[in-house]
C-alpha cells in the first residue's frame, strides 16, 4: 500500500513536471524576452518565402540597393551672337579717294558731312548721310558710314561707291601712303565689291545706289 502511495505520488509530480515544461515551451515560443518571433509568425514567414520564392533577406537587399544616378544633362550650346540685319545688299565697283581739302589728287575738300576724313568714310552719289554698313572683298571686310557726296562722273559708269584710302589699301594688300595707295591688287583705281547696308541714315535716297546728279 505504501508502494502503489508512494508511486502515484511520483506520477503526479511527473505529470505536473511535463505539464509545467510544456506551458515553458509553449510561452517560449509565443513570446521570448528577446522578442524573437512566435511559432505562428515564423509559419506565415515560411509560407510567404514558400508562395513568393521570395526571402525577407532579399527584400531587404532589394530595398538597400543604392539607386543608379541619372546622367547629367548636356549644357546646351551657346546661342551665336546674330549681327545686324540687313536692309540691303548688292554689287558695284568702288574707287578710293581722301578729302581733306589739302591732298591734292582730285581733293573736293572736306567731307559734306562735316566729319574729318578718316578711315571708314565712304562717299555714295545718292545714299543719305548717316548710312551704315560694310563690304567684302577676296574674303577680307570692313566697316562703312556714308560721310560724302560721290563719286561724281564715275557713278554713271557703275561706280557706285568712293571708299577712303585707309580701307581700300586694307582690302586690296596695298600700303596707304597718303594721298596714295601703293600696290595692292587694286592699281585699276576701282574694285569690284558686295555691299551691306545695316542702316539707313535719316533723308531721301534709301535703296539701291544711284547715279550722281
């Protein structure tokens, strides 16, 4: 009797060792101190990796990629810079000339306009004082304003322009020795040159050159 006593003591304490040690595995694994996750969120984990093929690992290096830098944008070239427009371009034969009231070498005297003779002074027989432009010339160009009256007798043989002797030496590879312009391509007297008017000084004889009258 002490025996069967004695044993159905040690299987109570037996039964309630295994019941308390199963609650501990169970309470464990719902919830650990270190907050590691419970059996059933560890069975979603394994589902979705089953449905997915997809591991939380690789989501996250997926997330931690650094993302790829666009190319910077090309800088857009520089506009040209446009010149003046233009009213109106054509073709004459151009003389040279310095008047100055002293230089001799068929000297009318000082320019109509009032201004000095100087280089970029260019007579016209019909275009108003004031008028603005250049020519070309085999490639080279110069600057021009209308600051005389001519050439006279020469515009009715298509000599349209009287360019100062400065320019017309630069134009043509000769050497300006005042009144003269020593060698050159331009020992004929005149040349034949494209002009471009860019302004119209102020008075009648806008348009094409006319001749002297």
């Amino acid at each position: 009797m002490q025996k069967r006593t004695t044993k159905a003591i040690l299987a109570g304490v037996a039964t309630l060792s295994v019941g308390f040690g199963v609650a501990s595995a169970i309470s464990a694994n719902v919830s650990s101190p270190d907050h590691t996750p419970s059996l059933a969120n560890a069975a979603k984990a394994g589902a979705s990796v089953a449905l997915t093929g997809k591991s939380t690992t690789s989501v996250v290096a997926a997330q931690a990629a650094p993302a790829k830098k666009a190319a910077p944008a090309k800088k857009a070239a520089p506009a040209k810079a446009k010149g003046p427009k233009v009213l109106l371009k054509g073709h004459t034969l151009g003389s040279y000339f310095w008047d100055t009231g002293s230089s001799g070498n068929g000297d009318t005297g000082a320019p109509a306009s009032g201004l000095p003779m100087q280089e970029g002074c260019f007579a016209s027989p019909s275009w108003p004082m004031g008028t603005k432009g250049y020519v070309t010339y085999h490639g080279k160009k110069h600057s021009f304003f209308i600051c005389d009256i001519g050439p006279g007798a020469p515009s009715h043989n298509g000599v349209m322009l009287d360019i100062d002797g400065i320019t017309y030496a630069k134009l043509t590879g000769g050497t300006w020795v005042t009144p003269d312009v020593i060698g050159g391509s331009g020992q004929a007297g005149n040349i034949p040159v494209t002009y471009y008017v860019t302004h119209w000084g102020n008075g009648p004889g806008q348009g094409p050159p006319q001749p002297y009258n």
